[in-house]
C-alpha cells in the first residue's frame, strides 16, 4: 500500500463560510487516497514581527511545525485588488 502524501492546506479566508473554505473541504473530500488533504487554520496566528523572531509565539511554532511535518502545501486564497489578501 502506498503512503499518502500529507498536504497542509492554508485558507486565505477567515470568513467560516468563505467560498475559498467551501473549495478547499470539496477538494479534501474529492482528493485520491494518496493525498491527505489538512486544513491548517490560520486565524490564530499573529501579524509577522520581525521582533519575534528570536522567541517566537507558540502558536507560530505550532502552526511551523505542522507545516514541516506536511510534503505539500496547498494555498486556497481570494484574490483581493489584484493582490493576495491581507491576511
């Protein structure tokens, strides 16, 4: 049997009902035994500063440490003026 390939997927949306949310459960649900598709939450985190980087929030090493135990990651995010969203 083969191991599934473990795929962090980030919601560019904090909205519970966001269309991007919606897509991002259906291809989960849609995905082939071969992927695991997780959502990480991102609502939690902190804005970046830089001045944290020394001792950084626990839910930052958290949420990293998640990530690095991840092969893939998988950006589900609206398009906002042209540009990514502000969070």
């Amino acid at each position: 049997m083969i191991t599934p390939h473990n795929v962090a997927v980030i919601v560019g949306s904090l909205r519970k009902e966001s269309f991007n949310r919606k897509m991002a459960r259906a291809m989960s649900a849609m995905a082939p035994s071969t992927l695991k598709l997780e959502i990480l939450e991102i609502g939690q985190l902190p804005l970046y500063n830089q001045d944290f980087d020394p001792n950084p929030p626990k839910e930052v090493t958290d949420f990293k440490q998640r990530v690095a135990q991840c092969d893939a990651v998988l950006f589900v995010t609206p398009e906002y003026n042209r540009s990514v969203p502000g969070c």
